[in-house]
C-alpha cells in the first residue's frame, strides 16, 4: 500500500485517541544491600554454569579498518596494538519468509595482541542508541580493557544504521525540521503541531521507500539478524551484550533464540513496557544528572563555562531557543551536549573541556567549533536509519495535546532538555504503532544486568523492569551499578568489566546490588 497524508493522518488521529483513554576506575566494586527485584539470591550454592560460548567454525572474511574507522569517528590514533576488523553478511529481510530478499549487516571486530586466538567472542549490539559499531570503538580505545583482552568483541550495526545497508529516506528540509525540532520555518510558532506534520511527511517518504519490507526494523528483526551471525559462525551457542536500546534486542533474541544464548549481558537496558512518555521522563533524569555531574568535573578543572556551567548552558539553550545562536536551534545544541554527554568513548569525562569550549566559544559568537560537534552527533544518533528504528520501537505515543501540556510541565522540572523533549515527542506521531516485542518465557542462563545512575540515553530505571522480567522468566540475574556519568557501563567502568570478565567466563554472577564507584 503507498502512504499518503490521508494515511498517515488517519494512523495519527487513531493515536490521539487512544491516547485520551567520570572517567573510568581501577578501584574494587562495593557490595551494597538493597532491596532485592526478581531473580534469586546470589550468594547462595550456584548450580553449574551453562556450556560457554564457541569458536566461529567457519568466521567473516575480515579486513583489517582501524584506521578509516577511528579517523571517521574522531577517535584519534589507535592505542598500541588495537585491530578493527571490518566484514559484512547477508541476511534476510523476514527471516519468515514473508518478505523475499536479503539486507546487507555490518559487523566489525576487536581485539587486543594479548586476546587469545581461540577465546569466543562477545557479540555486541547497542540498537538505535548509536551504530554498534561506534559503541565498540569507543570501548576499544579507552584503558579500561578487561573484556577485551580476554576475546574478541564483535559489533553488529543494526539496519539502516552505521555500516550496515544505509537508509536515505527523509526529505532534506523534513530532515532538517525534525533535527530542530521545528524551531525555524512554516508553524514555527506551534512547535508541535509542526512536528506532527513533520512526522507525517516523513513517514509517509521512508514507508513508500522502504515497501515492502517497511515492518522489518523492529527489535525481533535485529535479533534475527543476531541468529544469522550464529548460523554463518556455525557455532551452538554465543555470548551478547545489549547496550541501551540494544538490550530490548539482546531480550527478544533471548526470546527466539534463548537456547542459542551461553551468556547475557544487559547493559543500561531501556525499561521494559514503558510507554514513550515514561520511557522520555526516565532519560530527562538521566540526562539532568549527567549535566550535574558533568558541570561539577567542569568547575574542578575551571573549565571555560566559568564557575557555573549549568547555568551558563541553560542561558545558551534559551539563547538558542529564541534565534539568538543564528541557525543553530535550541534542539541542535543539545543533540550536541546529549550526544557528548552520552558518547560511548572511554575516556570521555576526562573530555569535559572540548564541551565547554564549544559552547563557551558560541556564546561569545563564534559557532564554528559548536557547529562542528552538533554535525557529528546528529550524524552518530540523528540519521534516517535512527528515524526508522526509533519510530518503530516507540511504544504509545502522546497525543500533540499531551505533548504541549509537558513543555510547560516538563521545561519547568527538567530546565535544560525537558521543553525540547516534550516538542520531540512528536517526531514519531505519525508512525504506525507497533506490537512490543514479547520477553522471555524461559531463560535458563544466569543473566548480568548493569546500570548507571546518571546515564543520558536511557536513565536509571530499565535496571529494575528488566530484572523484574527476568525473574519471571525463571532466570537468575545480578545487577551492578555504576555511579558515574556517561553510557553505556561497559564502556566507562573497569570494575564493572572485571565482573563482566568473570561472568562471561564461567557464569558467575556477583552480588546482586554491587555497585561500581565513579
């Protein structure tokens, strides 16, 4: 069926009515009692640890791309003896057989001159958050090491994003409105209602691009994906890491492939059900708590921002906000302030001045540097392929009428992000609702949960819901938090990949509620 604005307009009106009904550290990690979700106690007689994860039989047919890599995401040289490898497979569009075809998956492969040639690897996804790609490379040139020095990590970029076959679908200026969140241009002085038509010019652009496969960028078409992996290894079992919005990928292969899984690593998982409000609300506190704490790194080093930076990036926001930064929309600067606060690089907080003196320097009235990052955080996180997958995950949307109710509510509570969240709510208003990816029945593997508590693409509360899932699932589970700032986990803390590495080698799950200092 072709979109139309008819089409489109009327899956809109369905869904308002239906809505009126730190750096990294070497310290030890620190148990710590809390209330207990899910799962079994941990400390009690383990049972025998599940078969491990294999050795591919017959692997891709790697390149060696560590430098193109690292160069295009402005990581820097590669730290001594660090290889990416690069390799792409095929894989059905609908591994059912109702859609004919293949998609071309990127993968690409660390390692370390000290990992074993023969240690399994750990597969990596991170979902829409950022091409997974991405997330490993940020892991891979930073000190904190662990995980990788024992195997090799192998990241799959999920469809349309990163190095897997690209999504070229949006108009230009419906790209350029939604990345401002409509600030400029026609209905500028109704943020929202031009943002729903926006969104509905862009769904009806990307649906007619994409028929007849325009079902197939959920998480349950990513994890099969995941399964092809297995099956082009041909190996019995592997091992996964879901970062953010890749654990809602990681659980629905757990789901259709559960006894394919030897280990389960669930890292900064988004909250499982959670409606699109819920799900925005949990990454505004997430989001507020790592500008805390990036503001007080930055008064430590009397960054540029001077000795309140808060306060002078919530005066560059409204500055931005009402035309004072030129073209440079309130919505763009923090796609580059969420962007950098949020960056898989390792070493990021240690980083907090390349920040600060990009914004300093805009508000003085020179935007170049400023303009710089915003390009390559809306590249890493705002593509076409992100448009697709974040639409088709969102679970109940607000209606337009919800979404002015929480500018005011939201710009009030969460002064920094929360009235440009409210407005892109509406980004995704005219793409049709999807069925939430079912959990886990039966899981049988003990699964490790890791959480933040100033994480600025998911927020703090997935850890609970996803523990809370897993239990009712049958499987033994252990959560450890981090207490820094920053996603995902696994990136940013090595005590959090110490416990990581004694998992993924023989299942052994910590105490449950161990936390990880900053």
């Amino acid at each position: 069926m072709r979109w139309t604005r008819a089409v489109v307009l009327a899956a809109t009106l369905s869904i308002m009515i239906a809505g009126c009904g730190a750096g990294p550290s070497d310290r030890p990690g620190v148990a710590v009692e809390r209330d207990r979700v899910g799962g079994t106690a941990t400390t009690s007689a383990a049972p025998a640890p599940p078969p491990s994860a294999d050795v591919p039989k017959t692997d891709l047919p790697w390149k060696d791309c560590t430098t193109p890599t690292l160069d295009l995401l402005g990581l820097g040289p590669a730290p001594a003896g660090l290889v990416l490898d690069c390799a792409e497979y095929t894989t059905p569009i609908d591994a059912g057989g109702s859609v004919l075809g293949n998609f071309r998956a990127a993968a690409m492969r660390a390692r370390l001159p000290q990992t074993p040639a023969d240690a399994a690897p750990l597969v990596l996804t991170s979902g829409a958050d950022r091409s997974s790609t991405a997330t490993l490379a940020g892991l891979a040139v930073g000190p904190a090491s662990a995980v990788l020095a024992a195997r090799p990590i192998v990241a799959v970029d999920r469809r349309g994003i990163g190095s897997s076959q690209p999504l070229d679908c949006l108009p230009p200026e419906v790209r350029k409105g939604l990345a401002d969140n409509a600030q400029f241009g026609p209905g500028a002085t109704d943020p929202v209602d031009a943002m729903v038509s926006l969104s509905q010019d862009g769904t009806i652009a990307c649906r007619d691009f994409l028929q007849p496969y325009e079902g197939t960028f959920d998480a349950p078409h990513a994890a099969d994906d995941l399964e092809q992996l297995r099956r082009q290894w041909q190996v019995e079992r592997i091992a996964l890491l879901g970062t953010g919005n890749g654990a809602k990928v990681a659980l629905s292969y757990a789901r259709k492939y559960g006894d394919h899984l030897a280990r389960l690593v669930l890292d900064s998982p988004e909250a499982v059900g959670a409606d699109a409000v819920t799900r925005a609300e949990q990454q505004l506190e997430g989001a507020e708590a790592a500008l805390t704490a990036f503001a007080q790194r930055c008064t430590g080093v009397s960054c540029s921002l001077g000795p309140d930076p808060r306060a002078a990036i919530t005066d560059l926001v409204n500055r931005a906000g009402s035309g004072g930064l030129g073209d440079i929309s309130a919505n763009a600067l923090l796609t580059a302030v969420s962007g950098f606060l949020g960056s898989p690089r390792a070493d990021q907080a240690n980083r907090v001045r390349e920040l600060a003196d990009a914004l300093s320097a805009a508000g003085r009235g020179d935007r170049a540097a400023l303009g710089t990052l915003i390009q390559r955080e809306s590249a890493a996180i705002g593509g076409d392929g992100q448009f697709v997958n974040r639409c088709t995950d969102t679970q109940q949307p607000p209606t337009p009428t919800k979404a002015k109710e929480l500018m005011g509510t939201w710009g009030a509570k969460y002064p920094v992000f929360g009235k440009n969240m409210a407005v892109g709510l509406m980004e995704c208003a005219a793409w049709p609702v999807s069925t939430a990816p079912g959990m886990p029945e039966k899981l049988s593997i003990p699964v490790l949960v890791l959480g933040g508590i100033a994480d600025p693409v998911v927020g703090n509360a997935g850890q609970a819901s996803v523990a809370g899932a897993l239990g009712a699932a049958g499987a033994r589970h252990a959560g450890v938090t981090w207490q820094g700032w920053g996603h995902p986990v696994s990136n940013h803390s090595s005590c959090a990949q110490r416990t990581m590495v004694e998992y993924l080698k023989d299942a052994k799950l910590p105490a449950d509620g161990t936390a990880c200092p900053a």
